[in-house]
C-alpha cells in the first residue's frame, strides 16, 4: 500500500481570512534564500535547534499578520496575489500563486527595513524628508522645529529603539530576568540617543541606532 504525500508542508490563515499554503517546493525557495529576503534574523529568533522548524514558525509569524495589499504580473506566472505583514523592524511581503478565491500557494517572501520615521508622518508635519529635520534641529532652516514635532521624534527614535532590543537582547532564563534586562538596556540606548539628538541632530541619532 503506498501513502500519497501531502503536496504542502505548512499552512495558516491571514488577518483578512486568506488561506496561504506552502509546499515542498516553495519552502525549499525560502530556505535557500534567508540572507537576500532578510529573513534570516526572524529565523534565528526562532531556532531552537530544527532549523526547518524555525523557518515554518517565522513563515507563520508572517502570515499570521499579513493582510492581502495587491496583485504583481509575472512574465512566467501571470498574476500573482501579493500580501504583506508589517514586522517591529521589517515590512515583508509575500508573492503568491491563486489557489481558488480565498486560498494561495506561497512562492517566496521578501523583506526591507521599515523607516524609522514614515514618509507617510512626515507628511503629516508639513515635512518632506530626514535631512530636514536634521537642519531644523541644527538651526539651519527657515523652518521652526515645534515642541509637538520634536516630541514625535523623540518618540520614533524610542520605538526604533525598542523594536531593535527586541531582535538583539538574547533570551533569560525568567519572563522577569529578561524584562528587567530589557528595561535596563533600553534606558541606557534612550539615554545615549536622547544625548546624540540634542547634540548631533536627527540624523546621527538614526545613525547609531542602525549600527
């Protein structure tokens, strides 16, 4: 008696209800593919020794919080559906092949750093880019920085800071060792950021948080 094999080695449902399932093949992509989809980080949070498992629990992170954002035309694969999920410090997408009106078999996962501070809000100030809000914390442009702004600063440095301790701060051995380590850690990087904003300006302070 022969055992048919499933096609698919993983599946799970997004925010918005869509069944996104991944086969043999397409897992066998993303394995080979870790460090160019910037991955590999949230497969290293992950491993626990099975390095197949964490990249299953990463990809289920990721779906987990995606929501379908559009379709892609490929040359090969005509209409792909594309769905993205919005990490602490990565956007990533992933590209999909329909699979029925609610289900998708996934092909690969990409990835890119989120800004620090979004275009989007920066907008929202009346700002047009970093570089602005650099001169305007030096004194340099026509424009005054206002407290309500440079709260809203500060306050994206802290979330960056926050998101990069989250990613970094190795594992304790108590839920209350690693948050006591955490709130340490933080009030240290805060307070060294804080010192480089108010001396060196936005852009240095961006500078030593991505290190």
């Amino acid at each position: 008696m022969v055992t048919a094999t499933k096609p698919w080695v993983w599946q799970g449902t997004t925010q918005d209800g869509h069944r996104l399932i991944l086969t043999r093949s397409g897992l066998v992509t993303i394995s080979s593919r870790l460090k160019q989809s910037g991955l590999q980080s949230l497969v290293q949070q992950n491993l626990n020794g099975n390095l197949g498992k964490a990249i299953l629990r990463a990809v289920a992170q990721i779906v987990n919080h995606a929501r379908r954002s559009g379709l892609r035309s490929h040359p090969q694969l005509g209409t792909l559906r594309v769905f993205t999920a919005k990490g602490r410090s990565r956007t990533y997408q992933i590209l999909t092949r329909p699979h029925g009106a609610q289900s998708a078999v996934i092909l690969k996962i990409q990835s890119q750093p989120r800004q620090v501070f979004p275009q989007s809000e920066l907008n929202e100030l009346g700002l047009e880019s970093l570089e602005e809000i650099e001169q305007m914390a030096k004194g340099k442009s026509k424009k005054q920085m206002t407290p309500e702004q440079i709260g809203q600063i500060k306050a994206a440095i802290e979330a960056s800071l926050r998101a990069r301790e989250h990613t970094r701060n190795p594992r304790t051995s108590t839920k209350n060792d690693h948050e006591t380590a955490l709130s340490r850690k933080r009030r240290e990087q805060w307070s060294r950021a804080q010192r480089i904003f108010q001396t060196q300006g936005f852009g240095a302070a961006l500078a030593d948080m991505r290190r």
